[in-house]
C-alpha cells in the first residue's frame, strides 16, 4: 500500500518532570523530523576499511505563524508568570493656559520624560528639564524656568504599572525542561482513504535559538527546534499508523 501525506501534525508536548501538558498545538503550518547517524570507521593505511554505527541523533521541528504566550516562551528558553508589570507609554498632548495636561492613566513616579515636539507630532525639539508635579487626576503641572508654553505639543514617555500581566522571563540561566512529544496527522493511501498517523518522541529537549521577526509586510513565522535524545528505556521515537481496517483502534484513537 501507498501512502501520502500533505498536512501537519497536531502536537500535544507533555514535560517529562510533571507529566502535565504543557501545550497543546493544533494550528502549525509544519512540522518535520530529522535523524541522522554519522558512521565511524576503522581506516587501514589511510582508507576506510570498517564502519561502526554512530549514535542516532535527531531534530522536531515546528512551524507556525499562529502562537501561544507559551509557544514564545518555549522558543526563547523563558518561563511564563502572572504577576505586576510596567508599560511604557507615550502621549501627545497640547499644554493648557495652567500649564497642565493631563494624562490617561497613572504614571509610576520618577519615570516621565517630556519633549516639546515639531509640526510633524514626531521630531523632538527639545527636551523639558522642568519635572511636573502629579496630582490625583493624574493631571500634570510644570512650572518655573523651562517649563512649557501654552499651547505647546509635547510627548510624555512614561510607565505606568499594571496589577497583573503576562510576563515572559528569559535569563542567562539554562532551560532545563525536557518534553514528551506526540503528534497525530493523516495520511492518505492510494484509494483516496485517510488514516491516522501518530509520531511519539519520548526525550526532548527545546534549543535556545529562536529569531524573533516583526513585518508589517509579512505575517511572522515562528520556529520551535527539539533536540531528541533516548528515555530511561533508551527509546527516542516511535511511529504508529492506524489503519482504517482496524476500527477499534481508531475509535480509541479519536476519543482520546
């Protein structure tokens, strides 16, 4: 029997620590897997004579240009958290006759820069050394030599904190997770009948060389690289095709 194959796996990737799920991808584009052995040989007056088998090694690779906070994590070697967090911000704004504007939200103290801007709202004139008071209203008040003239546009760069964000954490420190890796596809057989594909990696471990691209011509794509190693019971990977002639185990298969 022959076989086709034209779609992606949907990749459940499991930590090998906790046993837990830690993602659930069903919106890759690709995915591929590579494995190589380099031989070793026995040489007798400078030419190849024996070959040994070299250690197996292997690659997962995934391609999406749909992502989750954690697949970003998972490909820059960063840990994910819930906690505050500080925004910068920008405003434009026109100073009134009191020599206040007001801005949206609450700055955090210490962190405003004021810049009196050109006709263009981008071009920095020349930066306010004047630091404003902030009142409850978040209204802010420059007075003294330096300060800006009525009706003058300005930018404000400032931060502003938020109770809990999402945070993505990457350190000089290694990543040391490792991961299960199941994927299932379909593959096609020579009478046009789909059956079910399942590739299983038990030791993965996720590289740390990620390139992070942002277009405003183009949709970013997103790599996430695996190297693959041999588990405790010195297996790396298994495939597994379900044929539609054995209706148990489909069924089994698509509960799950």
């Amino acid at each position: 029997m022959a076989f086709a194959l034209k779609d992606a796996c949907n990749v459940l990737i499991t930590s090998r620590a906790t046993n837990k799920p830690f993602l659930y991808a069903d919106y890759l584009n690709s995915c591929s897997l590579s494995v190589s052995s380099e031989p070793v040989f026995a040489r007798a007056k400078g030419m190849n004579k024996i070959t040994f088998d070299g250690a197996k090694t292997g690659t997962f690779t995934m391609e999406t240009e749909i992502f989750e906070i954690k697949y970003l994590a998972l490909i820059l070697g960063g840990k994910v958290t819930k906690e505050a967090g500080k925004f910068a911000k920008r405003h434009i704004g026109t100073v009134d006759s009191t020599g206040k504007i007001v801005l949206p939200e609450k700055p955090v103290t210490g962190s405003i820069s004021t810049f009196v801007l050109g006709r263009d709202k981008k071009e920095h004139i020349k930066e306010i050394s004047v630091a404003p008071t902030v009142d409850a209203q978040n209204a802010l008040t420059y007075t003294g030599s330096g300060a800006p003239q009525q009706n003058e546009t300005i930018a404000i760069y400032y931060l502003t904190e938020v109770p809990v964000a999402t945070k993505i954490s990457v350190t000089d420190e290694v990543n040391s997770d490792a991961f299960k890796i199941e994927g299932i596809t379909a593959i096609r057989n020579e009478f046009n009948e789909d059956e079910l594909f399942q590739l299983r990696i038990f030791n993965a471990k996720p590289q740390t060389n990620a390139e992070l691209t942002m277009s405003a011509e183009n949709v970013s794509s997103f790599s996430a690289t695996f190297d693959l190693m041999v588990d405790e019971n010195n297996e790396m990977i298994e495939l597994l095709m379900l044929s539609s002639e054995e209706p148990v185990a489909l069924k089994a298969v698509k509960e799950k």
